[in-house]
C-alpha cells in the first residue's frame, strides 16, 4: 500500500526547533513534488512549504519564511521540514503530500486537499 508517513512533531518551547520527516512507502519520491500542509484547530488547512522534483523549486507561506526550510533526499526516499524560532502559531497538525504533476510549488501549496498522497499527520505543539 502506497503510504506517506509523517514522524518528528512532538511539544516544543516557543524559540525552539523540530525538523519533521516525510518518508514514503512503496513509491519512490523523485518523481513527485511534495508538500507539507498544516491545519491547526478551528482552521483551514493551509499550505506551509513546497518543493519540486524537478528544479529544486521551493515556496514557503510568508508565516514561515526565513525560520522553516524544506529539503529532499531522494537516497533516502525522504521529505524533511527543518522547523525554527517557532511560535505558539505554529502549533498544528502537520501532513506531507505528493503531487505527480505539478505547475508551480506555490499552485502545490494552495491545493490543500486535492493532492495524490497525503500522510496521516504529526502533531506539533509549540507551548511554554
């Protein structure tokens, strides 16, 4: 069964890192763009960072920006989320997603349901 499985959240001080991982199972990821989403309670999902496998292209929401860095090895058939300075907003459930065909990483990131493979989730809690 072709699965995606997020690992790394946990609870973590506000200024604090996590770096979440993304591996696949039974499908190789060099040929998918990948996306982590988040949706924290009460709210949408939303788009958090993309990456294509084409170029190297990534998109990061502007919350996110210069404190989150999304990185492939495709050796180890992984996704990986580097999560710094985090804030109290940054506590969410966060899912991994692959996309076959993509337009643009920041069109991946603003399809916050309708991409090929998503993962279950990893809980990530930024709280003092």
């Amino acid at each position: 069964q072709v699965q995606l499985v997020e690992s790394g959240g946990g609870l973590v001080q506000p200024g604090g890192s996590l770096r979440l991982s993304c591996a696949a199972s039974r499908f190789t990821l060099d040929y998918y763009a990948i996306g982590w989403f988040r949706q924290a309670p009460g709210k949408e999902r939303e788009g958090v960072s993309c990456i294509s496998n084409s170029d190297g292209s990534t998109y990061y929401a502007d919350s996110v920006k210069g404190r989150f860095t999304i990185s492939r090895d495709n050796a180890k058939n992984t996704v990986y989320l580097q999560m710094n300075s985090l804030k109290p907003e940054d506590t969410a459930i966060y899912y991994c997603a692959a996309a076959l065909f993509i337009t643009t990483v920041q069109a991946m990131c603003a399809r916050t349901r309708l991409n090929d493979y998503w993962g279950q989730g990893t809980q990530v809690t930024v709280a003092s």
